[in-house]
C-alpha cells in the first residue's frame, strides 16, 4: 500500500449465496473504503466526509442480505462505525 490505497482482490462466490446476492453492494462498499491513513474521507465522495450515504446504502444492503458487515470492513475502520465493542 505504498500510496496509501487499499489493497483488494477479487473471489469467486456461488451466485445464490447471500454473498453473491450481495456482491454489487460488496463492491459499492468497498469502493467507497477510505484511503488507508485517511480514514475521515470517501475517496469517491469528495463532498462527503466517511462513511459516506453511498458507503451506508451499499452497507444496509448487505446487512439486508444476512452477511455481516464487520468482516469486509478493514478493523482499522470498525471504531468508526460501531462505538462500542461488539455492536456490529
């Protein structure tokens, strides 16, 4: 990560599992991660500060899918989103 993007990698899931119903709002997330060291701002949403309402729909929707939200967002970013330990 020496200019301080997240690194990402591509996998394979079967289409009707709750991930792959979920994997446009994976992408959407993850696209809308924080540049490592920078975590305040979107580094598609200039305008807004992270997590951004486009991070947040994607994330609902995952959430919606049954696939929990905390294990494909970096822990860097975990006391963020959920203030107390626990509450994912």
């Amino acid at each position: 990560m020496s200019d301080g993007k997240r690194d990402t990698l591509a996998t394979i899931v079967a289409e009707d599992s709750a991930l792959g119903q979920a994997a446009s709002a994976v992408d959407q997330l993850s696209a809308h991660l924080p540049v490592a060291g920078q975590p305040a701002a979107c580094p598609l949403c200039r305008a807004d500060p992270w997590p951004c309402p486009r991070f947040m729909d994607a994330a609902a929707r995952i959430h919606a899918a049954g696939v929990g939200l905390h294990e494909l967002i970096p822990a860097d970013l975990h006391p963020m989103l959920w203030s107390e330990p626990g509450q994912r």
